[in-house]
C-alpha cells in the first residue's frame, strides 16, 4: 500500500527501489552472503544499523563481518514489508518501510514489528543501499 501523495518518485524508479527490497528478503532467507553485499556500496562509508546492541557496521568488512554473524545464528530472517515509501532526486533514493520481521528456527518462529529506512544510490544503473537503519518499536507503538 503506497500513499504517492506523500512520495516525488516517479513509477520505475519505486519499482527498482522497491525490487531491491524484495531481493534483499531473498538473500536473507537463503543466507546469500555474497548476494546480500552485492546490494551494497563499496564505498568506505557504507553503513548498517540493527535493532540489537552492537550491530553497527560501517564500511565493507564491518558490513561482511556483520552478515557472517547474522547468517552464523540458527535461524533465518525475512521481512514482511506492510508499508512502503520511496522517494528519490537523480541518483539517489530514500525509502521508509513499516514490515514484520519473521525469524525462524527449527521449532521456533516469531514475527515482531519492524521499521527500516534506508538510502541507495544508483550505481552503474543499479540501485544500491549506502544506508539501511532498522528497528523494533517500543511495545505499543506500532
């Protein structure tokens, strides 16, 4: 559900954005490293901010050392994305996504709400993040 009231993107490019989003859910839930970093810059000031203490990365090898322990856990994580809003100006785009984020593990599986924005820069006509934040709403403020 997109509200374009409230976006200035135009049709393909909140596809892209929006296929980049998808296609990171794929990597996750096959624990594709090599296709999760693909989404990103190379750039020394690529970052990523979790919900947890501590996952906090930036650069390339924090980004990968990041991944490596998120896929080293038992379980695998997907989100549900619920919301959606892109904007953009030339090469960049910036989005805000309200989601579910699914995690599961053999005998377990737990879903919690998430938001996540993040920024992404068209390189070599490829939409990248150069910043991705997610994070668990306090309790009641879905």
């Amino acid at each position: 559900m997109l509200d374009k009231r409230l976006m200035k993107v135009d049709d393909e490019t909140e596809r892209e954005v929006l296929d980049v989003l998808q296609t990171l859910n794929g990597h996750l839930a096959g624990r594709d490293l090599e296709g999760v970093l693909g989404l990103f810059v190379s750039d020394p000031d690529v970052t990523v901010i979790g919900s947890e203490a501590g996952e906090i990365a930036v650069g390339p090898s924090e980004l990968r050392a990041f991944f490596q322990r998120l896929f080293a856990r038992p379980g695998t994580f997907r989100f549900e994305w619920r919301t959606c809003r892109v904007s953009s100006e030339g090469d960049v785009a910036w989005f805000f996504a309200d989601a579910l984020a699914h995690y599961s593990e053999p005998g377990n599986a737990a879903a919690v709400p998430y938001r996540t924005t993040g920024v992404l820069a068209r390189r070599d006509d490829r939409w990248r993040f150069a910043h991705y934040h997610g994070s668990e709403p306090v309790s009641g403020q879905e």
